[in-house]
C-alpha cells in the first residue's frame, strides 16, 4: 500500500508500474483532501474540446518542439484521470493521444551523426508518458496497438534517450549533433553542437534522459534484448550525473532547471525502488536540496512562484518533488515546502503526498546559507513579506548570466534589486545583451563587465569564476566578501582585484555594500550599477545628490552612496528595443583612479514609512556609515587599509 513513510512498494509486475490498483482508493482520498481539490477539480472539469480538435485534426506530425508535448501532457492527464475515476471520455481522450503519438516517425528533433535521433527533452517526455500512461488504459486499446506501444517505445523512446546519455558518458566517440533537418524547430535560430555532449553532461538535459531510460529499462525488465545494455548505461550515467548537485544539496543551473532535473530523478527512482532491489536515492542529497529551495525562495506580488533567480532559474520547486523528498526521507522541512506551495498538476504530488509527516518550518528568526556552488542567500523567511538577499558568487553554470557578485534583494512583496527574468536564448536577439554583465547589479570597469561567452553554443557555461573569501555571521549581521577578479581579469589584463563586500543586517533590513578595484597599470573609471524591477513598468528611480530612492508599488529602497574619488549618480535605461522590456538602472561612479572603492548603503521600506535619517561620512582611511531607526540605531566604520574591508558594526 502506498501509506507509510518510506514503503514504495510494488515488486509484483509491470502492471503496478507508479503504483497499484490497491493504492487507488487512497489516492481518490487524498485527490479529495482540501489541499488537492481545488486542483483536481479543475482537471476533472475542464472543457478538454479544444485538445480534442487538436487530436482529432490539429497535429503536424512534424512539430515536437509544440505539439509533441501537448500530446503528451494530454494522454498523463487524461489517463490518470481515467485510472482513478473510471471516465469514458478520458479514457478516449488518452487512448487518442496515444495514438497520435504513435503517428510521430520521430519523438524528438537531434540526430546523432546526422540519421539516428537522440532524446534531449521530447524522446523521454514521450517515453515516461507511455510507460506512465500504458497501464492505465491498457484495457481500452485493441491487442495491435499494444502491440504498436512494445515495439515502437524501444525504437523511438528508449534507444533515442540511451544514445543521449551514451554521448554523454563516450563524448569522443560521438560522430556529431544537429538539429533535425525535417522537424519544425529548424524556424528557431541554429546551434554549434559540437561540444553539446560535454556541456550537457551535468545538465538537466542529462538527468531527464537518463529519468527516461530508467523509467523505460524498468517498464521493459526482461522483455527486451537491449536490456542490459540499457542498464549498464544507466547505472554509468546517473553515476557520472549525480556530482551535478553538490554535497550539500545546492544546484548550479538554478532553482528552476534544479526542479526539471530532481523531479525527473525521482520519479524515476520511485518506480526504480518499487520494481528492483535497487535504492539509488541515498547517492543525492535531497534533504539538502530542499533546504535549498527554501532559502531561495524568493515569492513577491509580481513572481508569487519566485526564487532566487541568478541565471535562467527562478521558478522554484513543485510541491509534488517536496512530496517525494518528505515522504522518502520523513523529513518535515520538506513536508513544509510542498504545503507552501499551489498544486498546479495533482497526478504526482497525490501519489507522492504522505499525511502523517508533520510539516515544520526551519527554526530561526533568520538565515544565512552560503552553498556550495557559491551562492550565498540571507533570509527572514518565505513569504512574500518577507526580507532575502543574495549574493551570486562561485562558478560557472549552465543557464548562468555575467553576474558575479551580483546583489539582487526583495522585501514588501516587491523586488527591489532584481535579475531580470529570463532574456531570450537566442543570441541573435537584441535582448541577448541582459545576460551581460552591464544588465545586472555588479560592477563596471571603463564600461565593461566580466567574460562572457557570444551564445553561439547555447546558454553554456562562460569561464568566469568569483569565490567567497570572507564570511562573518552574529546574531544580528552577516557580512561576506566574494573575490571576482579571475573573471574581470580574462578580459582586462588591467584588472589586479575586484571584490564585493556585503553587510546585511536582516533585522532591519539594510544592505551596505562595499566595491573595491585595484588597476595594475592605467586608472580606470569604476561603477557600480543597480537595477530596480519594472517587469510591470511600475518601477522608478529618484536621485538627490548621492541619495537615491527605488520606488515600487508596495516598497522602496532608500539609500546613500560614497566613494574614494568623489562619487556621481546617474540614471538610464538599457539599450534593449523597449519590446522587449524597460530597463531602469542606477549608475555609482567613481572618477578614474588606479585604486577606488564604492559604498551603497540601502534600507528596504514599506513604502509608506519614513526612511530613516542616515549619513555616510569620512574618516580615516575609509568612511562611517550611521542610521537612526525606531528600533535601534547603526553605526559601521568602513576601513580599506586591506584588499577586503574592514566593517566595524554597532548595533543600540
């Protein structure tokens, strides 16, 4: 039976695949719960005649890029929904979908040396929705087309997903990728492939076909000659992957892509654990993987889904992985997460949903986390109300933007300091530049960022490096320096160090922020530079003299700039085509000098309260930035007789 913490039982054939006729009754209980129903309801009610137009006339067979997918998402639906409550019109939904699919000559659009496809991302959605969905309505198809599903699920599933994660694991003896010349994603701009096996191998798009395999490997056991040379390669695949998440959890492509990868994983080892004598899920860190989601979540009026967003990512967990990981390994923490969460899709979460594991919420009035891919995130907690900031140091990454010792930070419900959600793959697009460094909140030297790559290969990693090389927590107070001259440095021989210092005090929700640069040769102009949300274009920015404000609809940020060489605040927008958004920034510039140092001081605010009288002023060998506040009062004496700041905080 599916109750209980750790019992993902099955063992008893093919036919109880995700879970068994028994555990139906259950499942219906649970799908009635207030947590699921409102969700559930929806599916179960909604007015499908449009997918059924698309089914019966609407499929280009040559489209899975979109139409692939959609098919796909209607036969998991409307087969579960059939399994669990007996519905003709669902269960002819799916057993069409179905058959769609079975129309396709080809479940995804790469080739491996130009005529064998290769699955990426369509081949396993394809072949985890058969394998999922098979069973259910298994009863409803005629003896030749279940014969069709057991011939064509190898050809155009399993084998595609299997040559994908071969490449990956014998990259130099890969021919070469490319996009399918026949498939209609050839409208969408060309890739150089050619290094895809290396960058993809700790990707998503290793673990969700190498999920796909075992999901295929375990629905075929015993039935195929391929088998065990499926099984050798996903056993040597998900040990050359699972290093894609580091020891504590943490996930460099970001909370999102991190989202993509672990739910295909457990799913795949949900069914791996019911059907073997096999428990691969102990080789991840999955409690830490839910400590990170939690302290990157990152909710606001504008992205209520929000998380910290460095890179491509930002969209957070879904209840149904934090299901898995609490009911897995009784862990409430991640019961609590999936409680925060809306049950967008009730299919896994329902089956994954354990009710005897009480949730609770991390202790703490707040948090500091610097993980191990080098993000460091400082938090007061989940809501939308609440305070988080982080700093984006560390390595390279798939999906990564030129953002070391970028700051992004949200209070109020409202982003205040914000990487700008998702800029277009593509790299001819205008738009590509908001992956640069000039688009995020870091610093310029004579107008430059640091290195980057031109997109040609995709959104691959660059070669540029920051590190975390100061950390200082108290109860009240965090500061932490992270070191980004390698970065700066491979494209300006000029650049002898470039550090960001930051001091966060979460109990009053100030960020003091202090840039340091060190030119080798000739002096250099140094700013620093700050962007305010405006998705909705409801964010502006105020200067007075070397004050400034942010303001938006709920928030603001009021806040005090200083620098070395006399400091100068400009506004403007960045150079994209305003299709494409408005970009409103802030520019803290320095005069040319060979050594220059920048401070920005900023309150988050209601925007209705007062900003609290502050000053920054110098002193010897640095400045004293003051603050007077309702609760307490601050004082920070800033030194800069080291390469990293000295801070000096009082707190009254």
């Amino acid at each position: 039976m599916l109750k209980g913490r750790n019992q993902f039982p099955a063992r008893s054939g093919r036919r109880n695949l995700f879970f068994a006729p028994e555990d139906i009754p259950e499942i219906r209980r649970r799908l009635s719960l207030p947590l699921f129903s409102e969700a559930w309801a929806k599916q179960l009610n909604a007015d499908v005649s449009d997918d059924v137009r698309f089914l019966e006339t609407g499929v280009d067979f040559n489209d899975q890029l979109r139409h692939l997918p959609r098919i796909c998402n209607i036969l998991q639906r409307d087969a579960f929904i059939y399994v669990i409550t007996g519905r003709a019109d669902r269960g002819g939904n799916a057993k069409l979908a179905l058959q769609r699919l079975l129309q396709f000559r080809k479940w995804d659009y790469f080739l491996e040396a130009g005529k064998d496809v290769i699955g990426l991302q369509r081949a396993p959605l394809a072949t985890q929705s058969v394998v999922l969905a098979y069973e259910w309505i298994e009863e409803l198809l005629p003896e030749e087309m279940r014969q069709e599903v057991m011939r064509q699920l190898p050809e155009k599933g399993i084998e595609p997903c299997y040559r994908s994660c071969w490449g990956m694991l014998h990259k130099e003896a890969v021919v070469g990728w490319s996009f399918d010349p026949e498939s209609t994603f050839l409208e969408e701009p060309n890739r150089d492939l050619r290094r895809w096996p290396w960058i993809l191998a700790g990707t998503n798009l290793h673990a969700v076909p190498l999920s796909a395999l075992g999901l295929g490997a375990v629905f075929m056991l015993g039935r195929h000659p391929r088998g065990p040379e499926w099984w050798k390669v996903l056993k040597a695949g998900f040990e050359d992957f699972k290093g894609s998440f580091a020891r504590d959890g943490s996930y460099a492509e970001g909370t999102g892509y991190c989202n993509y990868t672990a739910l295909e994983l457990a799913h795949f080892l949900h069914v791996l654990c019911r059907h073997t004598d096999e428990d691969w899920s102990n080789q991840i860190n999955w409690r830490g993987l839910m400590d990170y989601y939690l302290m990157t979540r990152m909710p606001s009026g504008q992205h209520p889904e929000g998380h910290v967003n460095f890179g491509d990512g930002g969209d957070g967990y879904t209840a149904d992985l934090a299901f898995w990981i609490a009911r897995r390994f009784e862990d409430p923490h991640a019961q609590y997460a999936g409680l925060l969460r809306p049950i967008r899709d009730p299919m896994f979460a329902a089956v994954y949903y354990d009710p005897e594991i009480m949730p609770a919420r991390p202790a703490g009035a707040w948090f500091y986390r610097h993980y191990d891919i080098g993000w460091v995130v400082i938090s007061t907690g989940f809501s939308s109300d609440d305070f988080v900031a982080a700093l984006r140091s560390g390595g390279p990454a798939n999906h990564e933007h030129a953002d070391r010792n970028s700051v992004i930070m949200k209070c109020h419900e409202e982003n205040l300091l914000v990487d700008h959600w998702h800029p277009p793959y593509d790299n001819l697009n205008p738009a590509w530049s908001l992956r640069t460094s000039p688009a995020h909140n870091t610093v310029l030297i004579d107008g430059r960022g640091h290195q980057y790559h031109d997109g040609a290969e995709g959104t691959n990693p660059s070669q540029a490096m920051a590190k975390v090389v100061r950390e200082i927590t108290t109860e009240h107070y965090a500061i932490v320096t992270s070191d980004a001259t390698p970065a700066y440095a491979l494209v300006d021989q000029n650049i002898g160090a470039i550090n960001r210092t930051l001091l966060c005090v979460p109990g009053i929700k100030l960020l003091l922020v202090v840039d340091t640069m060190h030119a080798k040769v000739r002096p250099a102009t140094f700013n620093a530079r700050w962007f305010v949300e405006n998705e909705d274009k409801q964010g502006t920015i105020e200067i007075d003299g070397a004050r400034f404000y942010f303001h938006r609809p709920k928030a603001k940020l009021a806040g005090i700039c200083a620098a070395t060489t006399g400091v100068r605040l400009t506004r403007d927008l960045f150079p994209v085509p305003s299709a494409q958004g408005i970009f409103p920034y802030l520019d803290v510039t320095a005069e040319a000098a060979s050594t220059s140092g920048i401070i920005t001081a900023m309150f988050a605010l209601q925007q209705h309260e007062s900003v609290p009288p502050m000053k920054l002023t110098s002193a010897a060998e640095g400045w004293v930035f003051t603050a007077s506040l309702p609760s307490r009062n601050i004082s920070v004496k800033i030194t800069l007789t080291d390469d990293h700041p000295a801070l000096n905080v009082s707190l009254s």
